[in-house]
C-alpha cells in the first residue's frame, strides 16, 4: 500500500490501546509500537513528511503494511511490546531491543531454595516468575513472603546444618533455620510450594492449603499457630486482590509463541490466535441456564475479561439455542466497541453446537472470525465446512491448549450456573410471584410476620394489604401453597454431539 491507502487504512483503527506492527514491502516487521489509541498513534506517522528525525522519515518511507493487537489496557501493551520486540528484533527498534528488562523472582535451584529478584533469566534450572512491569508489586509480594511465608535468605550453604544457634531471623520468625537442622527437607519443600503458588497468583488454591493446616492446627488447641495460619490467608486475599502480574511465556519447545503459530497453520487461520474465547452452557434440567465466555490471551487465561450471561430467551433443556443466544449477547456487546474481538472462538461441544454458534456470529455480520469446536469424548475438533474432525495427537500443545480452554469455559459455567441457582434459593418464594419484587415481598413478610402466616391467609385479607389486590392476592396463594421442587445430585452427562458439559438434573 502507498502513502495515501495506508492513512485511509489506518483511519479505520480502534480507537483503544494495544500495539502496532509496521511492515516493509517484503512482508518483513520492521517497527513495533505500542499506543493508548491505535487509531490517533499510528495516524501521526502519516499526517506530515518533514520530521526531524532521519531514521523516522526513513522509516515512514519504507512502511507498506501496518497490522495491530488490540489489549485492554496501556500496561497490557507495554508487555506485549516488550516480546514481540525480542522476539522479532525489528531494525527500527532500537531501547527495547537492547536495554529496558522487567524484573522476575527468582526461586534458586538448591537444595533449601532462596528468593531473589533479577532482571535476567538463565538456564541455571531455577524458577522464574514474572515478568512484573511495577517494582512496587514485586515489594508488596516479598514482604509478604518475608513475614508470613519466610524462606532462607542468607546465601551460605544449608545443605550442611551449622553447630551452634540460629541468626536472629529465626527467633524473629522470619526464618525456618535450616542451616541449623531446624526445619526438615520436607517441610521446607511444602513452604517453597505455598511461595510458588502465592507468586504465581493461584491464592485461592493456597488459601485452601492454609485453612487445612489451620483447622489440624486448632483441633490440636495449638491456637497461636492457628492464629498465624488465619492471618496469612487474610493477608493473601488482601494483596491478590492488587497483584497483576504476567506469566511468562516460556522458551523453546514449550514457547507459546510456537504453539500458536502451529494452531493458526493447523487450523488456516488469517490472524495469528493471541486471543482466543470459550463458550460453555450449564444448567439443571434446564433451568437456572448460564452461558459463559472465557478469554485466553498469548495462551493464559485472562480471568478479568470472563463474562456470564443468564439465558432469558431459551426455556427447557436446549443447550444449542442457549449457545446460540450466549454469542449474541457476547459480541452485540463487542460490536458496540465494549470490547475487542478474538482472533479465535472455541466453543464446547461437536458439529451441532458449532453449527448454531456460527448461525448467531452470521446474524451480527460476524462472518470473518474462525470458531472451531472441541468434542471431549474423543477430543475432536471440528472445524467449519469439513465433514470429518481434525485428531491431533494427545501430546500436541496445540490441543492441549485448546483443551484448557475449553476445561476453563467449562470450570466457569459451572461455578456461575451453581452461583446464580444458590441465589435463587436464597430468594423467598413471594419473591418468584410475577409482579411482586423484594420490597414488596419485604412489606407483606413484615406486615404478616412469617411465608407461613401468609400462607394461611384468606384471599380478601391478603388482598387488603397496600398494592396487593384480588389478582395479585390470588396468585400469591397459589405459588405458596404449591409442592416445591426438590433437588437431586448433579451428574455428569455427554450429549451425542460429544459435548462434556456438567448438567444438574
């Protein structure tokens, strides 16, 4: 493209952060940036010729395509820069090429491992974690580490316990002295995995861990290691609550990078995958129905991102029109700008949800998005306008990726489906009475004293009670003096299409 067809190109950007990648007519990335507002960042290279800058004016001489990646936020952005910059070592880049390095904790590859923060990472067999763009967010972790979860920090050998008493950190209970014998292997091993699960912001899991040992702990009426334990978990809720760190994407065989190259060459599809939602449907016997969307990005889930929607238009067992509504009501919301769209959609199931989500993405003019479906029975994949499914091998990470998202959709729509149903549960049942909202149910409860008491009314007396009425007084009497359901296990079931969702029936 010339000058005047890339600005014209360019004009139709988001207008939302993420970054941009200029190429040469070669087909070469020969510059990437990042912007708050693609649209406005990448439409100064074109608004005038004479910057002061030689390598600029060389550098606008030479673009003839521009393409871009959407993120949620200018920190989103940075990172993602930051990658594609060491990945691609575009010749326009010049700092991040060279220079500018985020910081990782280090947990050291020993025999009693130790914490340390370093902006370099080695094949030295240790644990890196990060990449944290805020300093202050790598601050808040350590002390927490230091003063509830403390490792080593000394950096003698502990694999040889010293004669003698421990340092002052021991006593002050930042430390389990295993320099000293203090400690065993393995209960030194069980603090680096609560560390590693904290750092790698699986708190929940580690919340779980804590309030077990708490529990063995007060049973045992040792209450000032039980005290301990119940600060802890406080103290984790409050900083998961702030943390926002980055996985790291790994190296070699194992780069994600890779793994989606291989899924945007196994599956043909125009955009390389860096964001990928899955969709999944729960419910019990068809009621309480929720439909869920997940976000992957560079093959991490982006939980912040996750959307559930309580299905209105469907009634009874119909997962594939509950599908059919959850992408509607997903991407009406991205075509009004609310949020970016995927490069790839997954959807639970086989051909037969697959066919209903692509009749709701062609409704919204939807056309150009890849959606493909995963069927659990056998793990096959199925892919638009071809009969047979696509079967990778089990190890392949690129189905082992797909099956995390889709076992993420899943874990999601079941959490949100038991959510929405403990919530109905906790509503009385004037309450499910059409025209009788909580306030009103609150006023008639108050004015009668008890469901019960107002169940035993005559219709006239309750009809007598402000904004009641005959009609609605008879209506009320008849919900309350029905059977109420009751509830049986959930099971687990597989439609014929192959879908693995969780079904309560």
């Amino acid at each position: 493209m010339n000058k005047d067809e890339l600005t014209s190109f360019v004009k139709g950007f988001p207008d939302k952060p993420g970054i941009y990648m200029m190429r040469d007519g070669n087909g070469e990335i020969i510059y990437i940036g990042k912007a708050k507002s693609l649209k406005k960042r990448v439409l100064s290279y074109f608004r005038h010729s004479n910057f002061a800058s030689p390598r600029l004016r060389k550098l606008v001489d030479t673009i003839r395509d521009i393409s871009t990646i959407r993120t949620e936020s200018e920190i989103e952005a940075l990172i993602l820069e930051n990658r594609m910059i060491k990945l691609y070592q575009p010749f326009f880049n010049v700092d991040l090429k060279m220079n500018e390095r985020y910081a990782y904790i280090k947990i050291t590859a020993e025999k009693y491992p130790r914490l340390v923060v370093t902006r370099v990472k080695t094949d030295d067999g240790a644990v890196y974690i990060g990449p944290y763009v805020r300093v202050q967010e790598v601050r808040a972790l350590l002390r927490l580490v230091e003063r509830y979860l403390p490792l080593r920090s000394c950096a003698g050998d502990a694999s040889r316990p010293a004669n003698g008493r421990p340092c002052m950190k021991y006593s002050l209970g930042r430390c389990l002295a295993p320099c000293c014998g203090l400690c065993t292997p393995n209960e030194y091993r069980d603090r680096v995995a609560d560390v590693v699960l904290l750092l790698q912001g699986q708190g929940a899991e580690l919340v779980e861990r804590l309030r077990a040992r708490m529990d063995k702990a007060a049973e045992r009426l040792c209450f000032e290691e039980a005290a301990h334990l119940r600060d802890t978990i406080r103290a984790i809720w409050r900083v998961s609550r702030q943390q926002h760190t980055t996985p790291d994407i790994p190296t070699g065989e194992d780069n994600f990078w890779d793994i989606l190259n291989s899924m945007q060459k196994t599956f043909s599809l125009p955009l390389l995958p860096w964001r990928i939602d899955g969709f999944d449907i729960s419910h019990i016997a068809g009621n309480y129905t929720v439909g869920v969307a997940v976000v992957f990005e560079q093959g991490y889930p982006n939980p912040s991102l996750y959307r559930k929607f309580n299905i209105k238009t469907v009634e009874g067992i119909d997962d594939f029109r509950s599908m059919k509504e959850t992408l509607t009501r997903r991407y009406a919301r991205c075509l009004k700008g609310e949020e970016p769209l995927p490069q790839l959609i997954l959807i639970d199931g086989g051909p037969v949800q697959l066919d209903f989500a692509l009749q709701a993405l062609e409704a919204l003019g939807l056309t150009d998005i890849p959606v493909i479906s995963l069927a659990k029975e056998f793990e096959e994949v199925y892919v638009p306008n071809k009969k047979e499914p696509v079967r990778l091998e089990r190890t392949d990470p690129v189905l082992r990726l797909l099956q995390h998202v889709r076992d993420e959709s899943h874990r999601f729509a079941v959490t949100s489906h038991r959510a929405r149903r403990a919530q109905s549960l906790k509503r009385s049942r004037i309450e499910e009475v059409p025209g009788i909202g909580r306030a009103k149910a609150a006023m008639l409860i108050t004015r009668f004293g008890s469901v019960k008491a107002i169940t035993e009314l005559r219709p006239e007396e309750l009809a007598a009670a402000p904004g009641i009425g005959p009609a609605l007084a008879k209506r009320i009497l008849e919900k309350l003096k029905e059977e109420p359901q009751t509830e049986v296990p959930a099971l687990k079931i597989s439609n014929e299409e192959g879908g693995g969702e969780v079904v309560d029936k």
